[in-house]
C-alpha cells in the first residue's frame, strides 16, 4: 500500500491502531498485546506522520532489538511511502554513531569490535589460573554481558549479583569478578571492544560532550522503539541521552512478553514509562487478529495468576472460532513424543506443509525425543536456535567415550541398573554428577545434555533388559544417522525462548509439567512469574490449533510422579491428566518399587534408585569418606588396569558415603552392588567406611 492520502492510509486500523497513528507528538506508550498488530500500527503511525508533514522521514530513528525486526520494518515502512525513515537496532545505531564521532572526540579510529568474546575469557581465565571448559567460557560471557547491560562494574560484581540470585553453579561470586576484571584488562591491552562496549561507550561519548550530544540530537527529534518490555539499564540510559530531555518518543511493548530478564530486561522501563514522562498518552492494543478465540482463552487463563503486568484487560480474539485446544497427558515423554510425531503425520496427511507445524519446548535436551520420534516417521524437521542433539559438543564427546568403552569390552554391569551403571561411569568421567548444577547457564545444558544420554540407556534396558553399551552404541549409530537426513522443508523443533516473534498455524507446546514449566531453578516468585510469561510466548505462537502435552514420567516404566504445571490450573479440563492415566503401560514388564529411604517416595529413576533416596531429599554426605573411597578406587582400577567407573561408578560411592553400610548385607542393598562385587570389595569397602 503507497498512498498520498493520510484518510486511506487509516482505513485498515482498527480503532486502537488507529489512535496509535494519528497520536503523532508528545510521549506515547502503546501496550500491545500478542498478535495484535503492534509493528502494523507504529509504522502506520510514522508513515502517517510523514505524510502529513508532522515528521521529517530523515530524523526519525526507529529502534527495534534483531536485525530480523529491523529489515520488516523498513520494508513495511517502504510499501507505506516512507523509504528513507532509517529503522535499526540499538547497536546498529549506536555503533554507526560511534564510528562517526570517536574520531572527533578520542582521535583515531574506533577499536576492532570482536565477533565472540570466548577468546579473550579464555585469556582472562589463564591469568586467574583457572581451568576452564567451552561451557565455562560461555557461562562467563553471560555473566559480563548482563554485568555490562545493567552497569555493573566487576568490583560490584560479586555484592550485586549476590543480590540478585545471580550466579554460576562451578564458580562463586568472587571468581566471576575476577575473571570479568582480567577480561576487561585484555581487551584494553588488545585494542577491542565488545557489543556491550558500543552501548557503554557511545553514552559516555554523549554524556562527556556536549557538542556530540547536540548535533546527535539535531539529526534525531523523533523516535520509535519497538519490544520496549527488552530494554535493558544500559539501552535506556542510550535512549536518554539521545532524547536530551525531549519527550518526542513512542514505546511499544507487552509486559507479558518480558522473557529475558536473565540478560538484563526489564519491563519496569514499559510499566514506568508515565513516572518518567508525566502526562504520556497510553494506548492498548487487545484485539487479536492472529488466533482463533480457543487459543486466546487459554493465553487469557495463563496470566491470571501473574503478577508485574501492570493493568492488564485480556486479548480480544477477531477470528471465528476454531478447533478446541487440546491438553494431553502422557506416561512417559517417549509416549508424549510419539503421540505429537504421530500427530504431525496426520496434520501432513491432512494437507497441512510441513513448515507450517511447530514444536516448542523449554530447553534443548528435550528436543532429543521429538527429532527421534519425527525421524523415526521420515519426516524432516528444522532445529531452531540451537545444534542438533548429537552435533552437540558434549553429546559427540560422550558418544566416543562410550564407543570405546564398548570395544575395551566394559559391557557388562551388574544389578538390574547394569547399561545404565556403566554409562553413568562414562559420564561421570565427564563431570556428570546425579544432582544437576543450580541455575541455568550452559553448565546446566551441558548437564541437561548427558543426562539425555543416560536416560536413553534407561529406555533400552527398560525394552532390552539384556542390552548393554554395544547394543546402545548401535541405536545411537541409528538415531543419529536418521536425524541428520537432508532437509528441505520440515517441522521447526524451537525452545520456547528461539519462538518468541513467530507464528505457526499448528503448535504443539510439549512437556508443560513441574519441574520444567517453572523450571526447577526458578526458586523465586519473580523467575516464577517469568516462567508463566514464556509459556503464554509459546501458546501465543499458535493461529489455528494448538495442543499442550506434559508427561508423568521421564522414562518408560519409572514411577509416574510428575504432575501437570500449576500455570495450566484453571485452564486445562480437570479431566485432561486422568484420561490417558494408563497410555503406553500396556504390555509393560512389572518391577519393583524402590522407595526413597527419607522419604519413602517411590524412586522416579536408575540415578535416585542407586542414591537410595530421591533428588529433592536432604543429602547425608560424607565428603572425607568419598574422596578416601575415591583414592581407593584409583588404585583398584589401576592395579586392574580397568577404567574406575568399572570398579564403582561415582553414583555408587556417593551412596556408600551417603549410608555408610557396616557390613556385607548393608553394601549389598545399594544399587549397582552385586555379589561378584560384594565378593571382591567388600572387605576393603567395609573397613574404609568404618575408619572414617
């Protein structure tokens, strides 16, 4: 649509939209909620306003997070008649300023901006003596770039962060300043800047000189910023500096969208526009246009229970009605995988491309099922924002590990746990450890990862009691070959996180049960909220039909202990959970119970039943007896000339240091345990625990 005629440029917007593009001076605040046409009303606003002469094109700055949003603006702000209105991101303009002025104002040119900052962490980590991994590094620039975001320096690094729950799981406080301060030091010694320096150092320039302050403002009176629930300390100190004390500005954002506090967002900038620009006209957008009632009643019922949304009316579905969303309940979440691959069969069958389908998911490790349970079918898929499940670093290093265990013939375990005990050994020699680290980061997703692995073993024993590390090498040989087939067109397979800003006409929004939707490292009220706010992203996404599936169980056979998440309270039929309450356990060989020995709570899996106790109960752990029950290990295992985990696996000792057995009877009740290891260890065991 190109037109001169500012009444037929209006005449698609509805009412609110409309108010937003004809609101052309003095602070705006558009709060728009999901789907419902928030890019369509402010480029409407501004192609309006230079229409009608009320904006020059070239002094207006539109402001918006991804490259991706920026393109889609100029392009819609094209086809409305305003090519020469410039539409970037913070750091496109920022930098673009940056490069200009420095010159002026510090001589010389700017320093090289660096593409990835792991190498110089990697620097700043060998000159704090530290060991690290790829992981760690990737952990750490998380860490400087939230630091950065937020302006904090690394000597109140470690009081700020304490503050905040902030934090990584193999490093404290103090180490991650260290570690931040060495960085800074290098990059200062080499002449570079980083993406956060463009923001950091581009408000400096402007709050140090007047001069380049005013002719910033010269060439800007105008602006627009998009996603504004996204901004981060560092963006709106910018955005201040840019304004100079001008009102001239339109925010757009949905508090309900604020999904990326962890790198810095936050929605109180959005919520407080009016304490910071008094008299600033509010407009919200609720109709949408892109889901059919039946989906917004479930996005509706999502919020209730959120707080730090501000005065929030629910969406108004424009749509006719559609197909009832559905919830599902599953056994297991090779059951839930199976069930949403079939589904997607069906859909395909139905006439439904294949690109428009969508799988969405909390973290990576989950998506492992989904790609096995589509290959499986021939169906080809697409993973969004993140490696294939065995192009992974972590995943292609344990995977060697265990090819080689199985030719160095470490194949027989022993006990009803034996696959699973000899891949726990493996990788334990990797870091794994039973517990998974606290918080997030990509320790967690490391974790996450070789967990994925080990519950893989525990489905193949769970069909294949016999198997052991040959046969799984074998079907990890054929999962992955299925999974890496050519693909042209698939099914997106997305962490709810990668969805944000899409749209698919058919979702399937999986594994929605405590534990992973909140997360379990969501241990306050505010991570909780933030959590609610990802799933109503992900259900969000879907136009036509979306189904909301969890599972009660990891693993084939485990006891069913999940339940469905909280946040589907109210929204979900009561009836949903008990439908499918004995799906897949057909068939399914009988075992015994084990029950925590604290709590008496049946045993969810291969790990919990060799601790003896389940993961939410207190440890009774003996550091000095397992590190002597370690040392004792590596002189067995050398004197065998066998790997140690073939001796104990971690697991193992750290149930015996946890019990603490004093005679045979007692060792021989701990998982993993079993007469020809009773047999060979027992004494030395023994007299060890009773020493200590």
């Amino acid at each position: 649509m190109h037109t001169r005629d500012p009444e037929q440029l209006l005449a698609g917007l509805d009412p609110e939209q409309r108010a937003v593009a004809t609101s052309l001076s003095g602070p705006i605040c558009v709060l728009a909620g999901a789907g419902t046409g928030k890019t369509r009303a402010i480029t409407h606003r501004i192609a309006h306003g230079v229409l009608t002469g009320s904006f020059e094109p070239t002094r207006l700055l539109a402001v918006t997070f991804t490259t991706r949003a920026a393109g889609e603006m100029r392009t819609r702000l094209r086809d409305l008649g305003a090519p020469t209105v410039q539409a970037r991101t913070f750091h496109s303009a920022a930098l673009r300023q940056l490069r200009y002025f420095w010159p002026q104002v510090y001589g010389g040119e700017v320093p090289t901006l660096v593409k990835s900052k792991l190498s110089l962490l990697a620097e700043a980590a060998r000159a704090c003596r530290l060991r690290v991994e790829q992981a760690d590094l990737k952990d750490f620039a998380a860490e400087v770039e939230w630091s950065k975001v937020s302006n904090v320096r690394p000597d109140d690094y470690a009081a700020v962060a304490g503050r905040e729950g902030r934090g990584l799981a193999s490093f404290d406080h103090e180490t991650v300043a260290r570690v931040f301060g060495a960085y800074e030091q290098v990059k200062r010694d080499r002449g570079r800047i980083d993406m956060e320096d463009v923001l950091l150092c581009t408000a400096a320039m402007l709050a140090d000189d007047e001069r380049v302050a005013q002719l910033v403002r010269e060439q800007y009176r105008w602006f627009v910023v998009d996603e504004f629930q996204d901004v981060s300390p560092i963006q709106q100190a910018l955005l201040d500096l840019w304004l100079g004390g001008r009102d001239e500005i339109c925010v757009v954002g949905d508090p309900a969208q604020t999904i990326y506090s962890f790198a810095g967002a936050s929605a109180d900038h959005l919520l407080g526009f009016r304490r910071r620009h008094p008299g600033a006209e509010v407009v919200r957008l609720v109709r949408n246009y892109r889901s059919t009632p039946q989906v917004i009643e479930v996005a509706n019922g999502l919020l209730k229970g959120g707080r730090g949304l501000g005065e929030r009316p629910g969406l108004l579905a424009q749509r006719g009605s559609g197909t009832a969303v559905e919830f599902a309940g599953h056994a297991d979440e090779v059951h839930e995988a199976e069930s949403v691959a079939a589904a997607v069969v069906s859909a395909r069958d139905a006439g439904v491309p294949l690109r428009d389908i969508a799988v969405l998911f909390r973290i990576n490790a989950q998506s492992e099922a989904f790609e096995e349970a589509l290959a499986a079918r021939s169906v080809p898929y697409v993973l969004r924002g993140g490696e294939r499940f065995f192009e992974r670093p972590e995943v292609r290093q344990a995977v060697a590990l265990l090819r080689g265990a199985a030719r160095a013939g470490a194949d027989a375990g022993t006990g009803d746990d034996g696959l699973v005990a000899d891949v726990t050994g493996v990788l334990s020699g990797l870091g794994w450890q039973s517990e998974p680290p606290s918080g997030g980061g990509s320790g967690r997703t490391r974790w996450e990862s070789l967990d994925a692995l080990r519950a893989m073993a525990a489905d193949l024993v769970a069909t294949t009691p016999e198997a052991g590390l040959t046969r799984l090498v074998a079907e990890v040989d054929r999962r992955e070959a299925a999974q890496h087939a050519p693909v042209a067109e698939g099914v997106t397979l997305a962490t709810m996180h990668a969805a944000k800003g899409l749209e698919w006409p058919v979702v399937f929004v999986v594994g929605v049960h405590e534990g992973t939707m909140p997360i379990v490292y969501a241990d306050t009220a505010a991570a909780v909220d933030e959590e609610r706010r990802l799933l109503y992203v992900a259900v969000t996404r879907a136009r036509d039909q979306l189904q909301v599936s969890w599972s009660r169980a990891r693993n084939p056979g485990a006891r069913s202990s999940r339940k469905p998440s909280r946040f589907l309270d109210g929204v979900r039929p009561r009836t949903a959970d008990d439908a499918d309450a004995t799906a897949g356990r057909s068939g399914r060989r009988k075992t015994k119970t084990a029950r925590c020995r604290i709590c008496q709570r049946p045993l969810a899996d291969a790990a919990e039943r060799k601790l003896g106790r389940c993961s939410t109960c207190p440890s009774s752990f003996d550091e000095e007896l397992f590190e002597r029950l370690r040392g004792w290990r590596s002189e067995r295992a050398a004197a065998e000339k066998v790997p140690a985990y073939v001796v104990f696996t971690d697991a193992t000792l750290t149930a015996i240091a946890e019990i603490r057995p004093s005679t045979p009877t007692g060792l021989l009740g701990i998982a993993g345990i079993g007469q020809v290891k009773l047999d060979k260890y027992a004494d030395e065991v023994l007299e060890i625990c009773a020493e200590t």
